[in-house]
C-alpha cells in the first residue's frame, strides 16, 4: 500500500520539475522584452479607456507615448494637463500645455422653438432618423434628440432635458473625449476652449440654410445675417454656408453679440444674471449647468 | 406551374385598385420645382440662371460625371428660382423652380402618337440618345440607364429581361403603360436589345395582370426575339436578382452584378422611355404616377411632369382624404414617406400611395420570440433577426461577415415580424456603416 502512495508522489514529482525545467527554458528563449515604462505609464493615466486620444484604449496611447519622439500630438483629454505632465516625467520628455475643452451642443431647437411638423415612428436612433430624412421637425440640421450622444458618453455627462428635449452637457464630468461628437449624426456637438467659471458663448445653431428657411423651421436659428461679425472687436466670428461661428479660442466673452443678434441664437452661458433684457432669450436653458 | 424565384418571398395584399383606370394626362401646374439629383451618383450641374426662358425638353442641369444624368426642363416658362425645396429623400436639395408660360415644345421633339418601328440607328447612336435624354432606370432606383448599358470589357451580355413585374402593391403604373403603350413598348425594347448587342429579350409579368400579359404575347409574335414570360405572383419578383433567377434560372453571386451571369434587367417604364427618346427625341421630363389609397376617392394613374408638387397629384386624386397619417412616394413595402406634400415629382416616383391612420403607423416593438420567419422569407438567404441584433450592438465587422451588403432592403422581414421588430431599419444602418468602412479600406 506505502509503495503506491511512495510511487505516486516520485512520479508526479518528476513530472512536476521536468515541467518546471521544460517551461522555465522555454519562457527564457520566447522571453518579449516590454518597456517596464508601459506599465508606469499606464498607471499614470485615468484608465477610461474612452479611445478620447485616438487610440483604442490606454495601454495603446501608452505604448504609444513610450515609443514617441515627442509628446506634441499625444493628449490624454480625460486626464488634462496634469496627467500629460505626469506621463512627460516618466517619459523624461516635453509636454506642451493644452487648454482644457468642454463639449457645447450646439442646437436650441426646444418644442417651442421649433415646431413639429412630421411624426417618426421608427426605431429611436439618431442614425436611423438621420438616414431616412430631416427627422420631425422642418430643420434638417437640428438636433433629433434620440439619444445616441447620450448613450456614447463612458461619463455620465451628457443627459436628454425632458423639457427641451435637447441634451446637456454636464461641464464638470465632461472631460472632452470627443465620443459624443462621434455618436451625433448632425455635427451638432463641438469641443471648446473651456473659458473661467465655465462661461460660454457660442452660436447654437449649425442649420446652413438660407435664413429665410431657417426662420420658417425655427424661431433661434443662426440666419447669417452677419450682424454678430460686425460688432465683433477681435475677429473671433467667421460666417460661411449662412452660419456664424465663434471661434472659442479668439473669444472674450464681451457679449457685444448676444446683444446683437435678431434670432437670439447665440447663448451666453454662465454669467451673472444681466439687469433688463434678455430674460426670455434661450439663455436659460444651460442655466443650471453654470 | 408558373416560374418564380425559389428563396423566400411575401404575398402582401395586392390592392391594385386602379388597375383599370386608363392613363390621365395632369394639367400642367403653375410653378415646378425640378430636383437636379434625381438619380443615384453625382447630381447634375445647373446651367442655367434666374429669369432664363426655357422651352420643354431644354437640358437645365448637365450630368455631373459618369454615374449621372442629364436634368430636362419639364415645362415651358421663366426660371423663377434655384432654391433648396424637400423632395423625396427627405431633405432639402437643390432645385430648379420654373413659373409655367404655356407649353411649349422643344423643336426636335416629335410631338405625334404615331408609332415609329422602323429602328435607324446605329448602336452608338442609340446609346449617345438615351444619354442625353437623360433617362434613368424607372422602377425606382434610379440608376442611369446609359451605365447600365456600357457592359464592362471582358464581360458579355446575352439576355434582356424587361422587368412588367410590378410586384409593389397598390401600384398600376407599369400595368397601364403595358396595356396602353404596348407597341411603343416592344420598340423600346428592341432598342435596348440593339443598343447591348443581343438578340433574345425576354418580358417577365406576374400573373395577376392576365390582360398585359395577353396584349403583349400576341404583339410579342409581330417582333423578333422577344418572349413574354408568365410569373407567379410573389414579392419581390422585381428585385433584379430574383427576377433573373425566376426567369433564366441564373443565380447572381453575392457581390456581383447581374452582367456577370450575361443579363441586364430594364424595367418596362424605362424601355417605354428609351422609345420616346430614340424614336421621337423626347428626353425624359413626364412618367406615368399612380395616385392611390384605400380612402382616396378616385385613384388614378396620371401622366405627371416632373417637378409637380405632390399635392396636386392628389387633389386630382380627389383631395387629401382626412385621416390620412402617412403620404408614401412609392409603394407600400419599399416607399418612402414624404415630409412635405410639396415635395415634387422626380423620375424614380412611381406611386404616390396615401395611407389612414390605423395603416401608417407602425406597432408596438415586443421582444424577438426566434420564430425565424424573416428568416423564411429573405430572398437574399440573410438572417434578418442577427443582423438586426449585431446592429443594435454596433458590431460592423460581424455585420459585413453576416453579408449585410447583399440585402436589397425589400422589407419582407419587417413585414412578416409578428414583433414588429423594426428590422430593416437597423439592417440599412449596417449597410450604410458597412458601406463606409468598405469605401475607406478601398481608399486606403
């Protein structure tokens, strides 16, 4: 009976250390050398793995800084300027500071707004409304508020407002990775400069058509009308395609063109509350967010 | 026994309500608005400005490219303007807006209803004709005839098939150009035969319209090489693929085209076409529209100029019946709901069908209980339930393995659903991503 158990434990034993033998040599010939930097690296960045970089996921944007000469295209949005410089110390390279953004939606077409001419009964999925035409409302630009911008954010910071039907971006979890500007079908959503005290201008509206069709969809639609350009002191404002754009990076937040424009279709968000007019523009709507 | 195609396939109610009304010519509109895309690839180029008087049948928009074709005045009168107006896709696109002054004709144009048979052109002269008449493939999709036509080296056709299947429901338009321009028809046809180098074409029918199929196989003996074949009555017998296998009993590989079996379909509206074009130098600037509906008091199958506005296709119709809920440019299985009734008349409208309330709108979506009936009836031979699955979940690369490139978007699985799951919808979005990523690797 001892034989068996005294057998069986010589057996298993040799079979254990030729093993053992056979594995340690093969894992020294088939060894792959990785740059222990990866892993610093990696620990250093916020794992979202949100692909905001442009790259699939962590791991990939730290391998890529690794092997990079220099970090002058390689941002991580989630973590800022305070993980690139982190990751520019393990690296031992230089990193340029970026300016933090925030994601704006750039559409203002509330129900009261923006009448609803069409019903659509489909599958609910920005895409698929897309795809089959202008959606329910006359704007063929505007906002179709299924949701997939909501759905693409990896940080709760995006939700749909009942009321207006529209999505709200939420400035403190936002970290600009960009998915929502992926997921919308309409180029609504934009990355911009995030200015003090999250305040914000922008023209929120990205209809090109002529302004005559736009008034009849929408009562704040961008007309072109150029007015804002005009009395714009520091030629933060271009127009193209009947549509004005404020250049967040030139901006200074005068709100000389807010004060100006027929359509209010630009927003001022985030200031103290001005003493007489403007109460009933749509500069309310973001409110809660400032 | 009839032929058909052996994959799937749905019988939907027929509905062909104005099966026996005769051709009606619609009084011309006071204002058109002309779409200068209204084909598929490159939309035409304006060449014409604001105040321009044109005459009917004047070229106002150039093909833009290969894969396009050229834009025909539709009516006699002043350019008022070029605006962006809804037309059938949805959306606004740039049109040509025209205040009709009387109607007059362009001078190479042969105003008279004789019928010419005597064919005296060469090949290229047919194919440089049909070109410039600007005419398109008439069943719907829309395809430049004139590409259709141009076989790619190292191929060879040797078979035409005229799709008179119809196989939309509601829809009468191609069964009254049947009956009432049969011979105009079978000329049309021999052109195309010409103008491809064949010798054989076959007309396919289904057999719910006994009456064309009588008219044309008597004529069919008075012109060489052209057969008329009975079909079963099972949608889509019109897809290109399903009418070719039905027919000659060819199978058209998927990814392929139906020139590498040697055939090239045509639908009758558009060899009708072909004849005015080549015979009577007539581009393509009216087309036969079926208004019809349940409440639609009389449904009528109506010479229409493109451009019209739809809503005056219905007022001859009888007006807008109240409880309408959807307005179909199309038929029911493959149409398209308009968002405006002002969206006008383009070449590939071949049905304007009004829908009530209790038809339009679509069920409550339940969960999929794996009946497999899409399945079933998918004349493809795709899985219409995983696709949809796949594309919920945004997985593209499952989705092309899955074939979805091969769906000829019939509808027949969004129809037998008993969940009403809306299938189609999310195998269309996979084929636009598919399409995407496929064009981006070419490029690459």
């Amino acid at each position: 009976m001892s034989e068996i158990v005294l057998y069986t434990i010589l057996t298993v034993t040799a079979v254990g250390v030729t093993a053992a033998t056979i594995l340690y040599f093969a894992a020294q010939k088939f060894k792959v050398f990785e740059d222990p930097r990866i892993d610093q690296v990696e620990e250093a960045l916020p794992s979202a793995n949100c692909g905001g970089c442009g790259y699939p996921g962590c791991r990939n944007f730290a391998d890529a800084c690794v092997k990079a000469d220099n970090l002058d295209s390689l941002f991580c949005p989630v973590g800022g300027n305070e993980t690139m410089a982190k990751v520019a110390k393990i690296l031992g390279k230089e990193v340029a500071q970026q300016a933090p953004k925030v994601a704006v939606v750039k559409c203002n077409g509330q129900p009261k707004f923006r009448a609803r001419i069409n019903v659509y009964d489909g599958p609910i999925s920005c895409t698929i409304e897309h795809m089959m035409g202008a959606g329910d409302t006359a704007c063929q630009y505007g906002c179709l508020g299924g949701g997939e911008c909501v759905e693409a954010c990896k940080f709760d910071a995006i939700h749909m407002n009942p009321n207006t039907m529209l999505p709200e971006v939420i400035d403190e979890l936002c970290t600009a990775c960009g998915a929502c500007v992926v997921a919308c079908p309409r180029d609504i959503i934009e990355l911009r400069t995030k200015n003090k005290k999250d305040r914000k201008i922008f023209v929120s509206c990205v209809s090109q058509d002529k302004g005559a069709t736009t008034t009849k969809v929408c009562q704040v639609g961008c007309i072109g009308c150029s007015k804002c350009l005009k009395v714009c002191e520091y030629d933060a404002i271009t127009i193209g395609n009947n549509l004005a754009f404020i250049d967040s990076d030139k901006c200074r937040l005068c709100r000389k063109c807010v004060d100006v424009c027929p359509t209010n279709s630009i927003l001022e968000i985030g200031f103290p509350p001005r003493k007489l007019k403007k109460e009933d523009s749509g500069a309310d709507i973001n409110q809660s967010n400032a | 026994m009839l032929r058909t195609f052996p994959k799937g396939g749905v019988h939907p109610p027929e509905n062909k309500i104005s099966a026996d009304k005769p051709i009606e010519i619609l009084p011309l509109p006071k204002q058109v608005a002309i779409p200068v895309s209204q084909h598929i690839g490159a939309p035409a180029k304006i060449i014409v400005n604001r105040k321009d008087k044109v005459k009917v049948g004047q070229i106002i928009a150039s093909s833009g490219g290969f894969v396009s074709a050229n834009i025909h005045s539709s009516v006699s009168g002043t350019i008022a303007k070029i605006d962006k107006v809804f037309d059938t896709s949805g959306y606004r696109k740039d049109v040509v807006i025209i205040d009709v002054e009387g109607d007059e004709w362009d001078d190479n144009i042969l105003k008279s209803n004789d019928l010419i048979k005597q064919i005296s052109y060469s090949k290229e002269e047919i194919l440089k004709k049909i070109t410039e008449a600007g005419i398109v493939g008439l069943g719907g999709a829309t395809f430049p005839t004139h590409v259709k036509l141009a076989v790619p080296g190292g191929k060879k056709a040797d078979i035409l098939i005229i799709n008179g299947v119809e196989c939309e429901p509601y829809l009468t338009s191609d069964h009254r150009l049947m009956m009432e321009k049969s011979s105009e028809l079978m000329v049309g046809t021999q052109l195309l035969m010409k103008a491809l180098g064949v010798d054989k074409a076959i007309i396919g029918i289904e057999n719910n319209k006994p009456d064309a199929i009588e008219k044309l196989t008597t004529l069919s003996k008075g012109f060489q090489g052209i057969e008329i074949q009975a079909l079963k009555v099972k949608y889509p017998q019109g897809g290109e693929k399903q009418l070719i296998k039905a027919i000659i009993n060819r199978e058209v590989p998927s990814g392929a085209l139906p020139i590498d079996v040697g055939a090239v379909v045509h639908n009758v509206g558009t060899a009708f076409a072909v004849y005015e074009a080549v015979q009577k130098n007539k581009p393509l600037f009216e087309r036969v529209v079926t208004v019809t509906g349940k409440f639609v008091k009389s449904p009528k199958n109506l010479l229409v100029r493109i451009g019209t506005p739809t809503m005056q296709l219905i007022d001859a119709a009888g007006g807008l019946p109240e409880n309408t809920g959807k307005v179909i440019s199309g038929g029911p299985m493959m149409g398209k709901a308009l968002n405006s009734l002002d969206a006008p008349v383009a070449k590939g409208t071949s049905g304007i069908l009004l829908l009530s309330k209790d038809e339009a709108f679509r069920a409550e979506t339940k969960a999929c209980i794996r009946c497999a009936k899409c399945v079933n009836v998918c004349p493809m031979g795709l899985e219409p339930f995983l696709l949809m699955t796949v594309g919920e979940r945004k997985i593209w690369d499952r989705m092309e393995n899955e074939r979805v490139m091969d769906c000829i978007e019939c509808g027949s699985c969004s129809f037998v659903c008993p969940s009403n799951r809306p299938l189609l919808d999310y195998i269309r979005l996979g084929k636009n991503k598919v399409g995407q990523i496929i064009r981006q690797r070419k490029s690459n």
